[in-house]
C-alpha cells in the first residue's frame, strides 16, 4: 500500500442512494486532516471505499454523485417469474466501468492510497465474507485476492430488491444483510480510531421513529433498516465489552507486578521489571493489552426517508451531502475534537 500506517479506519454503512451523506463525512474528515488508512464498506460503503481506494477523495467523489441518477444504478426487472428480484443493477456496473468510479489496477497494487476491506453474505450459508487488497495484522477469516467490480456489485446486492451476484460460484448478497457496519474487519486489518458512518439515528443521537410505510418496498426497506441497525448494537455491544474485559486483564495485570514488587521488596532483591511509562504495570505484562477508543459515529439526527435507498436524484444527494457534513461536525466535537474556525 502507498499507505503502511492502519491507524485509523473509516466503516462505510449500507444505505443505497443515500451514500451521498458518506461524501459529506469525508469532505469533514479531510478539512480537519483525517484521512482513513483502512475503509471498510458495506453496499454502496463498498462503492465509496473503492472509489476512495482508486484515489478519489471528497471533491472528486462529490462530482461522481452530482452526476449520479436513478438510471444510472438500476432499471426495473420486467419480468418478476424470471429471478426473484424487483430491480436490475446492471446500470450500475456500467456507470462504475464508464464514469471513473474505480481504477481496480490502482486498488490492487502498492499504489492505493487505503487498506480496503469489502463485505458481502454468502445466500446459501448467510456467512459474511470479508474480501480485502492486503493482509490482515491480526488472525482472521478476510480474503486476501484481487477486488474486482463483482465484488462491489456482490456487496450492493440488496435482497428481493436486487439480485444475487455470482462470485466464485457462489451467490452473494449485500453484505449489510448480516452486518451494516462492521468494526471488526477494521479492528482486524490493524485500526486504532474508527470513524463509523451509519445512516440511521443512533441511539439519543436523534428521534428514531420512521414514516408508515406506504408499499411492499418501503416495508421492506423499513424492516431492513431496523435489522441493519440492531447488528451495529450488537457490535458495539461486543466492542464495549472486549474493552471491558482488556481493563479486568490490565488490573489484574497491575496486581501481579504491585505484589511482585513487594515480594521483591521483602526478599531484598531488587526490581528488574522495566516500567517505561511509570505506570505501575512492567512492560512484559502490559504489552498483550490494549483498550481501543470509543468508535466516533457519525450518524443523523432523524431518519433519512427509505425511498432515497432506490431514489438518486441532484437535489437528494446535496441535501444528504450537506447532512452527513454537519453530523460529522457534531461527533466530531461531542467526541472532544478541535473544530477548526471555532
């Protein structure tokens, strides 16, 4: 990678035609010299992290979406007793070939400027599957092969919505129906501080309650985001309580050297446990444990309509630009950072 560093990560939610607010974050992000070193996208995540990975950034992307229309993403599938989908995702492959959204040469090689990590769920099994452009820092289950288009089409696959895409004869669906946003990948690839990107209100970050839905597809989309929402709980559920637990193993680490130094002291022998941060724990013991950061998650304030899932117009994209703008701006400060020009 043209960037060794895994510091710090970006986690891309699902959402459709709402991945504009993503641009808005990123333009946030960049303004306030915060550039990712590892993405992780889910659906239209994996769209913008390829196109991160290509080389674009916040301006770049931003033209990409302004561009952006209904047309150019899906059609409607004609004939519903041939496949069990509603809409046809074959515009979408053309337009990330013919407008420049991605530059797989660049994304492969030494060149791409992130760690990319794309999800998508296996149909016949329901595994997640994380396929990524580089290895690992610690033991997992991601693939490591060359990305291709059909691995960020696999990724938008929204079920009954759009069809299954093959890859490796196999069939995969979006990866947000499992996992909307993944931290573990991030966490996997090396991460230290994660800025995650989630498209639904998070927990009193806003008023949650949805409109009625009027038609089968915005049930759909209402039961979906619910459940996308509940695995990103779930996840943060699980990371709070691994820190937890790395705080236990960090006491009872700093125990063991307080009575390892008063036996010493009592025996006469002098401490050879070196502490270099004088912090009570000897280095040996402290090493293995680290505690990570609470995730910075940008998420709005009330729900963003379901129909802007299959909706991409100009006027929707520079209201979700500006939203995703402003929310990032309010995690940014609630999670104690500087605004610059304030």
């Amino acid at each position: 990678m043209a960037n060794e560093s895994r510091k710090k990560a970006l986690v891309l939610s699902g959402g459709g035609g709402r991945g504009a607010y993503h641009v808005g974050v990123v333009k946030f992000l960049e303004e306030h010299d915060w550039f990712p070193d590892v993405v992780v996208g889910t659906s239209i995540g994996a769209v913008n992290g390829a196109a991160l990975a290509s080389g674009h950034n916040a301006h770049s992307l931003r033209a990409l979406w302004g561009r952006l229309r209904t047309s150019d993403v899906q059609k409607p599938h004609l004939n519903l007793l041939d496949g069990n989908f509603l809409l046809d995702t074959s515009p979408l492959r053309q337009t990330l070939e013919r407008e420049g959204w991605v530059n797989f040469d660049r994304v492969n090689s030494d060149q791409s400027p992130v760690h990319l990590r794309v999800t998508a769920t296996e149909v016949n099994t329901g595994h997640l599957h994380v396929f990524g452009n580089s290895d690992d820092v610690y033991p997992s289950r991601m693939r490591r092969e060359p990305l291709s288009l059909d691995h960020i089409i696999a990724s938008c696959s929204i079920p009954i919505v759009y069809p299954a895409t093959p890859l490796y004869g196999q069939l995969y669906w979006d990866g947000a129906t499992v996992a909307n946003t993944p931290l573990g990948p991030a966490i996997d690839a090396g991460a230290e501080e994660i800025v995650v990107v989630i498209m639904t209100p998070w927990e009193s970050s806003g008023d949650r309650e949805t409109e009625t839905p009027n038609s089968i597809l915005s049930a759909a989309s209402i039961t979906l985001e619910w459940a996308l929402l509940a695995s990103f709980q779930a996840d943060m559920k699980m990371f709070r309580r691994v820190n937890e637990l790395v705080k236990l193993q960090l006491e009872n680490a700093r125990l063991r050297a307080e009575n390892a130094l008063l036996k010493n002291q009592v025996q006469g022998s002098p401490s050879v446990a070196e502490d270099s941060d004088q912090n009570g724990i000897p280095d040996v013991l402290e090493k293995p444990f680290q505690m990570l950061p609470e995730p910075i998650i940008v998420a709005p304030r009330r729900p963003i309509p379901v129909d802007r899932i299959i909706r991409y117009t100009e006027d929707g994209h520079e209201q979700l630009f500006e939203a995703g703008y402003k929310d990032a701006k309010r995690a940014w400060r609630l999670a104690g950072h500087p605004i610059e020009g304030e």
